[in-house]
C-alpha cells in the first residue's frame, strides 16, 4: 500500500469534492457570499442578523480580504455566473488550505516520517474538501490557525537563543491574532494554551517583541473596527467581535440556533470529522505539544457554550492528525485495517457531505436564474443563497415565530415578481396558508421542496385541488433534516420544482 500514492489521490479527490455544489450549512453561505456579493455586485438578497446594522455581530474585514478579489476576478474580469463564482472560492478556499497544511507539517512536526503519515490523513480526509473549501468563517479560522501555531512553534524553538528576538515575527502574530478574532470570537480558545507556552518560554524574557506584539495587536484591531464601522454606515464605533460575543454569552439567544448537551462535541462531533482515526488517537499517549494544547483548550472552552455544531471544531481536524502516530498501534489495531477503515469512512463521508447533502439546492438555483424570478416558495430545503439569482430587484421574506408558532406575518403577499419566500421546516398546513394566499392574488408560483416530503405535498393537493407541473428534478441532492424513521419515504433522494397553480 503506497501511501504517497494514496495521498496524492486524496488531494485529487478533494480538489473534485470541492467543486461539487453541496451545501453542507446554511452559514456557509449566509454568513460569507450572501452578504459579500450583495456589496460588490449591487445584487438584492437575504441579509443575515449578524449584518444587520441593529446587531453588527460580524466583521467584513475577513469576507473582503479572503473573498473580495475571487468575487471580483470572477465577475468583473472572467464574467462567470453564480455556479461558477461558487466553484471559483472554493477551488481559492480548496488550494489555500493544502498549501497551508503541508507548510504548517514542516514547522510543527519534527520528523520527516510523522510529517508524511500527517499528510496522507489529511489530503484522504473528507473534512479538507467538504469543509475548508467552504465558504464557512471556520475554514478561515482552521487557516489563520495554521499560521499562528506555525509562528509560534518558531518562537518556542528559538527561545533557548537570546539573539532570537523575532520582532517581525511577533508583528505578523499580532495581526493574525486580531484577524483570527475579527474572524470569530472562538480564535482565542484555539491558541489559549499554546500561548501560554510561548509567553513562558520566548515573551517572558522578550519584551520588547511582546510590546511590538501588542502594538500590532491593537493597530490591526482599530483599523478593523475603522473599516466595519464604515461599511455598517453607523456614526458610532463597531466593534463585531464584541457584539458577537455579548450574544452568544446570553443562552437565549444561542436556544433560537439550538442547544445541544455540553458532551456533544466530544462525544458527537469529534467522531463524525475523525472516523476510525480517532480509534488511533485514544489508545495512545501524547506529549504536549503546540497541536495538542491547542485540541485541549479548543474543545474545552467551546464545550462551555450549549450551542455545538461539528464545524465549530474543523480548525481542530489538522491538529488531531498530526498527533496521530500511525507507527505506533495499540497491539489489538492492525495498520492495514485502520488505513481502509480510514479510506472507506471519508469516501463515504465525502459523497454524503461533499457531494448530495442539499445539492438540489444550489441546482435549482442553476436553473431558476435564467427565467423571470415571480414567486419561490422554498420548502424543507436549507435556506436557498439568494446571491445565486443575481437578481437586482429581490425581495426575500420568511416565516416569524410568535410564541412557538411558526407564522407568516413577514411575508407580503402583494409582491408577486421578485420574491422568494424561504418557508423553512414549517408544518404543511403554513405551506397550504402560503400557496392559497399568494393564488389568490394570480401569482405564479414555483415551489422547490425535496422529494423527501413529496408524499406530504401530494396528499395536500389532492385535498385542496393544486394542479402541480414539473419543471425540474434532481436526484442528487439527500435531506438529512426530515428523516422518519417509520416512513422509508422520507429517505428518498432528490429535489423538485413545481409550477403550482389552482384547478377550476
């Protein structure tokens, strides 16, 4: 089994998975292009809360710098369309992490052998094209992360020579410390322990270089706010992180987005972006090192908020891989096992997540571009990325909650051009409420849900006599949100657009 081979396979595969048009989370988008793309192309379309001047919890600081010149080089200079745009930032966001995983190996692994086994997990890990080639503030973070540590191993190394004093270095980490919290209000948590290590052993005896740290430190952060208070057109001072942060520490807020149990992420998230190599990792012994430190405090401080999700912990994956030692197994573990064990689970995973999961999404997107825009009704679908419509004149409603009922008092249903209404999960008496309202007032509609619920939507129009006319369907899309396990139905794959209209 020639591993290199294998290795340079997986980075293949990844480059493949990562144009596929998957739509792994609804903050991929929502929270990165939807807003960016809105500002540089003068298109209409969803704006999300963390944006809105009223709570200003996200900087545009990081959208710019990584995404800015991909969006303007593929509209402006290539003219390429949405998908395209999409595949363009990702394949940008796909090549950056390689490069910057395989350099961060050559400072943060001594061994020429540690560096290759780290390597071959993670160019065959499903996490590295389904993930980082995302446009999620996490595949950022799993960047800036790389380099910090990167930074920091240098100056732990050096610190036994005292003509090592590292003033450029140290300015470099101050600003990618204060892009990294600009980022996400979670960077702290990553390089909490392992900064420890390096004021103990580097800063405590450099004070010069921690003083230009801090001074890059604050320089960078005060020209962040500068540009987000700008670009929020407020008269006061924004500053994002803090917004963020002041949200998130109240738990009511985080029970709209859903709690989870503090353990979810140790005992739920790790193993789904680990697999088998985690088998690996728990049956051997760890020295401390910068990765390692880095995992422990990571995970305990983002096990003290309820609200968890898998890619929260996507800027820990490289880390854990660099701390597995493949050549040395427990006895009970056999090399050649674990190493297909390994390949099947992020094959698996990279079709499942990289691949299907909410794709017919985006095709549908693909296809309701080019025709007249009337009225989508998005149903049990994720949010659809409005940006995609390229439409200058859309107006995007939803459904509100009023004391835990799901209504439509948004939506207005005297726009009948231009408009999508993004009905979430609701109920299928809320759905019927929508159409009938909007058929009222002769609207064409176009309803996209999966085929997951199709039998749900058939039933409703026979009773209240919809006439329904495909005009697409796709089976490559897979909705894991509505799965009944007593209904073989909801399994079902794909994703339908109906022309719904009302029979006489």
């Amino acid at each position: 089994m020639n591993v290199k081979i294998l290795e340079y396979v997986g980075i293949l595969i990844g480059l493949i998975t990562c144009l596929e048009p998957s739509y792994v989370h609804p903050d991929e988008q929502m929270q990165s292009l939807e807003v960016l793309v809105q500002r540089i192309c003068g298109v209409s379309g969803e704006v999300a809360w963390e944006f809105m001047s009223g709570k200003c919890a996200r900087s545009f600081v990081p959208l710019y710098m990584f995404y800015g010149p991909a969006v303007y080089v593929g509209r402006y200079v290539f003219g390429v369309g949405a998908v395209g745009q999409l595949g363009l930032v990702r394949l940008q966001n796909y090549m950056l992490f390689v490069f910057m995983y395989r350099l961060a190996l050559q400072f943060l692994l001594k061994s020429k052998l540690q560096r290759s086994m780290a390597g071959f997990l993670m160019s065959t890990s499903y996490v590295a094209g389904s993930y980082y080639a995302h446009t999620f503030s996490n595949s950022v973070e799993s960047i800036i992360l790389l380099m910090v540590l990167s930074l920091f191993e240098v100056l732990v190394r050096d610190s036994r020579d005292a003509r090592y004093r590292h003033y450029r270095t140290s300015v470099g980490l101050g600003f990618l410390v204060a892009l990294g919290v600009f980022n996400r209000i979670t960077f702290p948590a990553f390089i909490l322990l392992p900064a420890v290590v390096v004021f103990h052993k580097f800063y405590i005896r450099q004070w010069g270089s921690l003083a230009l740290f801090f001074g890059s430190f604050v320089c960078a952060a005060v020209f962040f706010v500068y540009v987000d208070t700008k670009l929020y057109g407020l008269d006061q001072w924004t500053i994002a992180p803090l917004n963020n942060l002041l949200y998130n520490l109240d738990e009511s807020n985080l029970a709209d987005h859903g709690l989870h149990p503090r353990y979810t992420h140790l005992l739920v998230n790790i193993p789904q972006l680990l697999g088998p190599a985690l088998l690996v990792f728990v049956t051997q012994r760890h020295a401390l090192s910068l990765p390692m430190l880095s995992c422990i405090s990571g995970i305990t401080a983002l096990s003290l908020f309820k609200h968890q999700e898998a890619r929260f912990l996507i800027p820990l994956v490289p880390l854990f891989l660099m701390s597995v030692d493949m050549t040395n197994l427990a006895k009970f573990l056999s090399l050649k096992l674990i190493i297909k064990l390994w390949l099947m689970f992020n094959l698996v995973m990279s079709v499942v997540i990289g691949v299907l999961h909410q794709r017919g999404v985006i095709l549908a997107l693909d296809h309701l571009k080019d025709g007249p825009t009337d009225v989508q009704i998005w149903w049990k679908t994720y949010p659809p990325p409005t940006w995609m419509l390229m439409n200058e004149h859309l107006t995007v409603d939803s459904t509100n909650i009023v004391d835990g009922e799901e209504r439509v008092d948004n939506v207005d249903f005297e726009i009948l051009d231009d408009h999508v209404v993004d009905l979430k999960g609701c109920d299928v008496e809320l759905l019927n409420l929508t159409l009938s309202q909007f058929l009222e007032k002769s609207a064409k509609i176009h309803l996209i849900m999966p085929k997951s619920v199709e039998a749900m939507f058939i039933s409703l129009s026979e009773k209240f006599h919809y006439n329904l006319t495909s005009i697409f369907d796709t089976y490559m899309h897979l909705d894991l949100d509505h799965i009944d396990p007593s209904n073989l139905s909801t399994i079902k794959p794909g994703l339908h657009i109906y022309e719904v209209t009302k029979l006489l």
